[in-house]
C-alpha cells in the first residue's frame, strides 16, 4: 500500500512538472480582478477532485484486480 502510494505521488509529480507551461494557462491570474481570483480558487479545487478521483480509481482497479486472483 506504501508503495502505491509512493508511486502515485511521483507520478502525479512528473505529471505537474511536465504539465507547467500548460498550467500557466488554465490558470490565469489577474490580481487587480477579484473575480479571477476566485476562478481560480474554483480551476484549483476542480483539479484536485480529478486528482483524487484517479488516485481513487487506480485504487479501486488494483485492489478488485487482486481480489478475483
């Protein structure tokens, strides 16, 4: 379990690192704008759920994959 968890923190590292210049676009910050900030806040909190919702799905694979064999 360790290991998965190891596993999936780099991955989702490497995926950040290679995704930067990306991530720069999607989210753009415009200080003198409150209402982007909070777009922001919302692009943030989007993408984390996806995150989550991978991790927890490689989970769940993993896990029913080792439970039929």
């Amino acid at each position: 379990m360790r290991k998965f968890w190891q596993g999936l923190s780099l991955a989702v590292l490497g995926v950040l690192i290679s995704a930067h210049s990306a991530l720069a676009q999607v989210f753009p910050v415009d200080t003198a704008s409150t209402t982007t900030i909070s777009n922001v806040k919302a692009d943030i909190v989007a993408w984390g759920v996806v995150f989550i919702g991978v991790a927890l799905t490689i989970y769940a694979y993993k896990r029913v994959k080792s439970l039929v064999h």
